[in-house]
C-alpha cells in the first residue's frame, strides 16, 4: 500500500499522466460511469466552497443578488442570437423525450443562459428605474466535448455565471471589468494563481460578445489556462431578446448587457500550478486541512503522544482546519506521504522527545523545511506559517511565469523554447496569421493584455507592422 | 398601480389563486418560457440560501460531507433497481442527442442520485474502514410532471440529497432519523412551519425504500405538504449496485444505505402557512429585509427625517438585514403596502414629529401591532420584537393546526370539515382500504405518526380492528 501511493509518474516525465495520478491519489475527482463527467468527491467539493464563497461575498459586496433559470432552454430561443447559436450548437446535450412522450420541440441542456436571461430580462424590465439588474446564478452547464480532463474540461462543469443589464455602454464595460477584478483577486490572492489579464481577440472571443476579457494563468507544463472571463455583449443580446427600457426622456431603449463566468476549471488551475512529484500542494486559504498532526512513537508512547495531540487539535480547531491522524494501521511514514499528496499545507510531527522538550515539529509543504516550536508560540506561529506558504505558493508560481515568459520578435523563436511558455510579440490583428500560427505550432493568441504597447518589432507571423501586443501560448 | 398591488385575491376566496397572486407581487418566482419550470428571482432565492446555510451547518456537525454527482444517468443504471425504476420512470427526461450525434445509450437527467451514487460507492467502499460513507448533495433534479405550482411541483426543482452507507441495519436507521430530525429543526426553528413526523405507509413509500419518514405540514387550505422525507433503504441498492465491503471479520458483506432529501418546496410551505390576505408573512430568520425604514413627512421635512433614517440605517445594518426605502416616486402607503407584500417582519415609520421626539415607530406584520421606541432603546428592542415575530409566526401555525385537527372513528366524519385539515384515525393496515378513501374522497394516509397508538375503535374505512394510528388528508 505504502508502494502503491508513492507511485505516481514525475512531472518532468510525463506531464498529462502526473495530473491523471494526483487528481486520483490525492483523492479530489473519480470518473464517472459515463465518457466525459467525474464525480467531485468531497476533498475536491470542499474547495470549490471555499472558492464559491470568497467569490459570493464579493459580488453581494458589488450590488449583485443570486437567483436561478431553468437548466432547458427550447430550441427556439437558442438561437434567437444568430452568433451565439453558431458558437454553441455543436456542443448541446439535447432532451428529446419526457416520460413517455417525445417532445414538440427540442430542449437544451444549457451550455450557458445568456438566452433563457435574456428572455426573462426582457418581461422585467420596463423602465430605467429598473436598471441595473445585477443578477448571479451558481449552477451546472453541459457542453458536449470530444476530448474531457477533470476540472479543465469536463462535459458537465459547476460554474457561476453572472448577467447584467445597464443604461449606457460605459456602465456596462465598467461592470465587465469590475467582475474580471474579482476574478482575478480570487485567483490570486485566495488560489494563489497569478495570472494576465487581456481581451480577446475577435477569433477567442465569446460567441456573441463585443468584448471578452481574460485571465490567463501558465500551468506547471508551459501551457496557458484561460481561468476566467468577463463579457461585453453590447446591445446584441438586447436586440435579440428585446431588452429595453424607457429612459428618464421617455425613449424606448435597448440596455447594454454583460455576462462574466468561472468555472471548476479553476481547482484545475490550483493543481497544475502549485503540484510538484509528491502530489498536491494546496494553498492554505482554500485547503479544507491546513494542518495535519501526526504522533510518532511505540506502545505507552504512541498513547501518551497521542492523548496529547489530540488535546492540541482540539485547543486550535476553533482556530485551523485542524486534523489529527490516529489511524493505528498506518506508519508514521505513510501517513506523512498520505497528506503531502493531499496537499496539506503544514505537518505537525510529535514523538516523546517533543513531548518532553513542550514542543511540536512542523514540516511545510510548500519548501519541505521543518520548524520546532515552543508549546507556548504554537498558535502564533502556525498562523505566521500558513500565511506564508500561502504568500511563497503565489511567489513561487510567479517566479516561475516569469522564467517561462519570453519576448518574441518572429514566431520562429518559440521553437527555441518547444512552444512551451508565455510568448510576447507584436500582432498585425490579421486573423489570417493567428490561423497559421496555429495550424504550424498549436499556439495561439491568448489575449492582448492590458496596458501592453507594441514593441515595433512587426508581427511575429508576417512581419507586417504590429497593431498589438499580444500574449501567445499553447492552451488547454 | 397602488391599486394593482392590492389586488391580491382573499384567501377565503380562492386560495390557489391567492398563492399564485402572492408568489407573483410578492416577487419570488416568475414563469419560464417552457411549460413546468419556474425562475427562482433573487428574493425567493435569498430565502433558499438561508435555508442551505443552516442545513448545510447541521449536516457538517453531524459529520457529513458534499460532494458532486453527474446530472445524467445511463439507462443501464438507472434501471438497477426494480421497484425503483417503476416508481420513476414515467418521470424522467431523457437526452438522446449531444450535439449532432444520436446516443448510443440514452441518459436521464437525475430524478434522484440513488442509482449513479450507488455504482460509485461500489467502487469506493472496500473495507469497514470506508464506513460509514456520510455524503450530501446539493443539486437541481428533473421530474417530468404534468401538473405542476411552483415552489410544490416543478419539473426542474433545487435539493439536497444525501447518501450514507453503513454497518449495520441499527446504524443506518438511526442516520435516517437523525437526518428527519434535522428537517424537523429547519421547518420548525428556522420557517416556523410544524411538523408532524411519521412513518409512511407502503403505499406512500419512496421507490426502493425498506422504510420511508415523512415530516407532514398542514397549510392554509387544510391540506398536507409533505415536507421532507428520509429513507432507509435497507439492502435493496447495496444489492442492486453491489456495495460490499470486507468486515473486521473478514467476511465480505453489503451496506445499508439511506438516502435523504429536502427541496425548495419548504419555501412553499413557508408561503401558505404564514402568508394572509395582504401577502407573504416571512419568519425574520429567513427574511431576505428583516426590517424596512420609511421616512414620512413632505419638502424639507421629507429631507430632514431621510438624513435621519439613512444614519439609523447605517448604524444598524451591522446587527439587522435592514432596508431604507427612500423611493421618491411612491407615497408612503404603496410603500407599506408593497413590503408588507413582501412580507418584511418589522417596518419602521419616521415622521418629522418622531424626529421631534426622537423615537421610531415600528409595525409589525405578524399582528399588525404598533410599537413606539424611544431613540436609545431601538437596538435591543428590534431584536426583541424579531425574536417575538418569528416564535408569534410559529404559534400561530401551532394552533391554526390544533383548531383543524379532528380525530375521527369512520371516514364518512371528514365531510364535516369538507375533507380539509388533519384527521387522525384507526387504519387496519390494507392498502385497499387506502385506496377507496382516496378515490371516495381525495383523501390519503400522510404517515403514521411516530409514537401514536392506536384508539381501538376500528379501521375508519372497513370498522376492522385497527393496526396503526394514522394521518390522513388531502395532499399537495
């Protein structure tokens, strides 16, 4: 058994197979018995809380109300947005049949509910008094995928999907990047995940959108995860829908719309940033145990060490997520490789000898270093410990973005680096070079970031005078 | 408008109208567009996280965890279990298509997660270390219904689903009351609905269940809601899904599981037995605005009393969910109206001679009562009365219950209340007995009471001796 949990595959040996190991030693997903879905068992569901309700503070924070639409969406409406539809209508899961009987018309599985909204928008809104609507919804969505990975992928995802409606198209873009500020502080500062933020291009962008906003966060391999997005919609979905509203000067007027959406997808991202060859390391905000306490010793020992662990676990279970490993048939050196793959930020290791000494022996997962602390700064300390890791997580991923970061002046230079990493160069804003690009080297545009100005050097695929200054990377 | 806002029709009159008046003004739902389904808008929504926050409290303390399951099931599976399957097929959507392709194998969406949660726990429960397994689930179900209300039957509907597995027969049946329990404290502390809690008869049971536990709530109508309900299901999906696991005796053995659910009906119990003719009556521990403040007066004064509860306001939104209404376009009589709509426990008045004064007046919308308060005391005193709104709420539905509760010696006795309310009879325990009563009258066996003996004077239906003391009414 010992054996059999060591064995997972080096990241540096093969990457792909290292993620199927933890996601499944680590015990967060299992697959489901059907191609496509997994089952979030409760390490992994623990987290995704921890995610909804950092986010869900913020948006109640910024004047947002959660409610919830239907999962079916009728046909008809659908594709009422001739855009949207042509994005979406390969990847719909469609119920034909209820009971007995076989529908009239066809009903989609949501893939996302800018249509079902809208709809509903249009009936509520009369007059500018109504606006803005500021509206959340946490639910599961359906896309048909060919090819699925936990988390990154998966047929049916949990995500949270806002949608609003305003007056001008300046509130509107306001509140598109208002949301993407809280994605990104939740990346970061809760997940640890650094990330850029850029918009992007007319060939990425969301089907039906004017704008759509990025963040994009570099995973442990050199690909680039898109780990949120915010979205201008402008007044199509507006016009599409019928969503307008009589303004103060007594005009009819079509509102200007958002919509903005995170995913499970983002426990994907925490994984492949933070993981290293013994398995997971999780950052202490969101870990559900930030410390495990493991008694060493033998016989009237082991009890005495014991007994008084579990005094300890109890003394600062009001403080930490905080969890004592009794377990009698494991050995202490099992147990330690157990929560290392776990994730768990601290171990604290206690044997006779601590016990004599009034001390405890913390190791840390992030740098492997050990601490002894005295039994009287325990509670301190370990907090100064957990914001640490927390704060040396972030710093490491960071570190690492920027030595995987390269400035390109011709695209032929990503091969230097096995089109592995964050690229930088100029784009002319021909889509016609973004599909070369693409078809030669997988990579593509991941976003224009923000505040980046073109370094002149032309672009990197024809050479052609820049128009931006692009972020380029193989993508899950 | 203020006219199209009282417009609600009386209860005594049409009490299906009055609820479908009152869940519309009183903005909890609206009607998608697709027959059965129901928008949750943010103020029922509200109501159901507060809902989910204490229940979900409940299930971690006693020692549950979530988890996430897939929306569809393969047929294969969801056929595993025969009665189970007859009781719910009837009910189900199916998908047949992902995008272009026609499926293989058809795949339901979720009526309940038994079945899929059933062939993942085969897989996860090898030893007597794995037990007990203690999930939940909080998730969107589908039953394909013809007739439906919302909030008390919807073809798409929010729950928590929960899925144990045990040892032992003793053991799981003591999680299945245990979990009833729960319910009960949500119904009874947190909506101040009572509950009677019993056993169902065979009849009633869920499909696939050894024993089913109700909690029966009495509405406005005198008819039944069945409120929650837990199950132990014996060895019937341990079977059928083959969940073994080795015993410390080495002897391989199945579980015995239970499963557990409670949905966004209770907010439909919450409506009907707390709500009159003015609209909703909302216990303050689920109100969405706990207390609203209306200024009062004209010109300066209107300014001078606004600044004034704009600081109370502020100063009390720390400890109360309170709520300025500070709306320029309506009077102050659509504005009491419109919350006592919405069902807001306590609304405060402030007029220029309260100011004067320096106290508030405050109405509460259980009795209608007003109260005056001197400015230093207002803090202890809104706490006060919301405590004395929500045990009021709960007395009241406790003795609504008392007046229309009648024991009964035969059947033919209900016609005196015309069907309606909670009759208590001798049953002989055959369930051709139950069915003539139900098709003479309407009227069904809501559960067997725990605790209730029987009185001895003979089956109400057949004059046979009786078996069991039981609960019967018409039914949502």
């Amino acid at each position: 058994m010992e054996k059999l949990l060591k064995e997972i595959t080096p990241k540096s040996q093969d990457y792909s197979q290292w993620y199927t190991d933890v996601i499944k030693k680590a015990d967060l997903v299992d697959y489901a018995p059907i191609k496509g879905f997994m089952v979030m068992k409760p390490y992994s569901y623990r987290i995704w809380e921890f995610i909804q309700a950092a986010m869900d503070r913020r948006f109640r924070e910024t004047g947002h109300e959660n409610a919830y639409f239907p999962l079916l969406i009728p046909e008809h409406l659908l594709i009422k947005e001739a855009e949207h539809v042509e994005g979406f209508s390969a990847e719909v899961a469609w119920v034909t049949m209820g009971g007995d009987e076989v529908l009239a018309e066809r009903l989609a599985i949501r893939p996302t509910s800018e249509t079902i909204i809208g709809a509903m928008y249009a009936q509520w809104i009369q007059s500018y008094r109504d606006l803005p609507v500021l509206i959340n919804q946490w639910a599961n969505v359906l896309r048909w995928e060919k090819a699925t990975r936990p988390f990154l992928r998966t047929t049916e995802f949990l995500w949270q999907e806002g949608h609003t409606v305003h007056r001008s198209a300046e509130e509107a873009e306001a509140e598109t990047l208002q949301q993407l500020g809280i994605y990104r502080e939740i990346l970061e500062d809760l997940l640890g995940v650094p990330v850029i933020a850029g918009v992007k291009s007319a060939g990425e962008r969301f089907a039906g959108a004017v704008q759509t906003y990025t963040l994009e966060a570099l995973m442990g391999d050199g690909k680039a995860l898109q780990s949120a997005t915010s979205h201008f919609l402008g007044q199509n979905f507006a016009k599409a829908f019928d969503i307008q509203y009589l303004d103060e000067d007594g005009v009819l007027k079509f509102g200007w719309t958002t919509s903005w959406g995170s995913t499970t997808r983002m426990i994907g991202a925490l994984i492949m940033v933070h993981g290293d060859d013994k398995g997971l390391r999780l950052p202490p905000r969101v870990a559900p145990i930030q410390i495990v306490v493991v008694p060493i010793g033998r016989g009237a020992d082991r009890d005495r060490v014991t007994d008084w662990a579990r005094d300890l676990v109890n003394k600062l279970s009001g403080e930490f997520r905080i969890k004592l490993d009794d377990r009698n048939e494991f050995t202490p050196g099992y147990k330690f490789n157990d929560w290392e793959m776990r994730g768990v930020p601290l171990r604290i290791e206690i044997g006779p000898r601590d016990l004599a000494q009034k001390q405890i022996t913390v190791a840390r997962r992030d740098t492997g270093e050990k601490i002894v602390i005295a039994e009287n700064m325990v509670s301190e300390t370990l907090s100064q410990l957990l914001e640490d890791v927390q704060r040396t997580l972030f710093e490491q991923a960071v570190e690492y973005r920027a030595s995987h970061t390269f400035s390109v002046e011709n695209y032929q230079e990503m091969a230097h680096h096995n089109h592995r990493g964050f690229f930088l160069g100029d784009w002319c804003g021909q889509e016609t070079c973004a599909d070369r690009l693409k078809q030669e080297t997988s990579v593509t545009i991941r976003c224009l970031p923000l505040g980046a100005d073109i370094a002149g050097t032309g672009c990197i695929v024809c050479g052609q005078p820049g128009q931006h200054r692009a972020l380029f990377a193989r993508a899950y």
